[in-house]
C-alpha cells in the first residue's frame, strides 16, 4: 500500500504482515527461554522477514534505503532482534507497549548505543497498560534516556487514560511525526519560535536541514520553494542581507 501525507511526510509502502491462524503472532515470535533469542518458527520469522520480504520490496520497488518497523506487544518485542544485528535491518522501530522478553533490558540500550548510523527508536505504554509491562518498559525508557550516543533519535509516550491497546492510535502518528520532523516543510511555529529568532545563520539553517534529511532518512530532494520563502523571509525580517549571496548560490 502506497501512502503519503500532504507533504509532511514521503511517500511510503506499508506492508502487513498476516498473522492470523491459529495464534501464529505468538508461534512467530517463539524465543528462547534462556537466552531470550529466537528459535523455531521465530528463527524462521526472523529470517522470512530479513532474507525474503525486504530484498523483495527493493526488486519489486523503486525504494529509499530507510525502512521502518512497528509492531504491539509480542511482535513490539520481537522487533528488537533486528536492531541486535551488526548492521540493524531497519532504521526505525515503533515499539507500542513491547513484551520484553530475557536480555532485552540491557541488550537494547547497548546497541542503541553502539550503532553508529541515524537510528530512530520509539516505544510506548499507557495508564492503563499492563502492569508487569508497564513496569519493564518504564525501566527500559529510564536506560536509553542517559545514552550519550548523538544518532540516536529517541521518543517514549507514557499515556494518559489509554489502555494497552487504545495506545496503539495515539503511539503511530506520534512515532512517524518523530521519524520525519526533519522531512516536513518549514512550519509558522519553526519559523516564528526558532529561525526567526536566530541572529544568523538562515540559509545554513536550511542547507542543515536538507542535508540532515539526505543522512538520516536516505532522501534527496531539492529545495522547496516554500522554504525558500522562510528562509529569505527570515533574512528581511532580521536585516541580514548579506546571506542573499548565499541564498542565490542555492537556486
């Protein structure tokens, strides 16, 4: 399925996975009771959605390097085993209210630590989510928040009057609004509370954006006329004429 937002977001496709005979949810994600790793028909999931599903998408489609993975409860669990490999297979994971299997207190906050490429990361529990994961999760948030790693990009929600699974609505759009901030257009708030507040450096702002953008999620595009706009609107307000030179050389 193809799907896009104005222009806050790119064009995405989004996959889903059928899991709905005879609890194959749970089959998929078997992991071992000791080291908490995948075996049997989790092993096979594992590797199903790493060795067949994505090199299909990139034969079959014309498609940007960053790819992003979501998954509730036990599949929000099993999630994190991609992000154990050397090179993660997904550059953002959207974990809502994950069951955390043996290990994965520590092995997460090691690896989010440890890559060093752009790695988006967002999880999620709620008031009313249950317990004993809430718990896990809570003490999950408290490790990544004090990694000092500067790649990663880190959001956790903790609802207010949600349920285990109510979280799931508010968790999605809160993710990818994370994921892709950086892809939006220049937005009245960014404009009024942060460019035009600054003394300088307007088209460097812009130049730093779209370069950001290319980095973190693979995507090169030119300049939108729009933040064109913001930006030479910036340089009028503030005075700062001789950043024209500069905003010319990117026409």
């Amino acid at each position: 399925m193809l799907w896009g937002f104005w222009d806050d977001y790119p064009e995405v496709i989004l996959v889903g996975i059928s899991q709905n005979k005879n609890d194959e949810r749970e089959s998929d994600s078997t992991v071992g009771e000791t080291d908490g790793l995948p075996i049997d028909q989790g092993s096979a999931f594992f590797e199903f959605v790493g060795v067949e599903l994505i090199p299909y998408l990139q034969e079959k489609y014309r498609i940007a390097p960053f790819k992003v993975i979501a998954g509730h409860d036990t599949t929000a669990g099993f999630l994190n085993f991609f992000l154990y490999k050397e090179q993660p297979l997904f550059d953002g994971y959207i974990s809502m209210s994950p069951a955390l299997v043996n290990g994965m207190k520590t092995r997460i906050p090691e690896r989010l630590n440890s890559i060093n490429k752009p790695i988006f990361y967002y999880q999620s529990t709620a008031e009313g989510d249950v317990k004993r994961m809430q718990t896990r999760i809570k003490e999950l948030d408290s490790a990544i928040k004090v990694i000092p790693n500067t790649k990663l990009n880190y959001l956790f929600n903790d609802f207010k009057d949600e349920n285990h699974y109510s979280l799931v609505s508010h968790s999605i759009p809160n993710a990818l609004r994370q994921f892709f901030s950086v892809y939006s257009p220049i937005s009245t708030k960014e404009f009024l509370n942060k460019i035009a507040k600054m003394p300088s450096g307007y088209v460097d702002y812009l130049t730093n954006k779209y370069e950001t953008m290319r980095k973190s999620l693979g995507i090169k595009m030119i300049i939108r006329i729009n933040d064109f706009r913001a930006i030479e609107a910036a340089i009028l307000k503030n005075k700062s004429y001789d950043e024209f030179g500069k905003l010319a050389e990117l026409t």
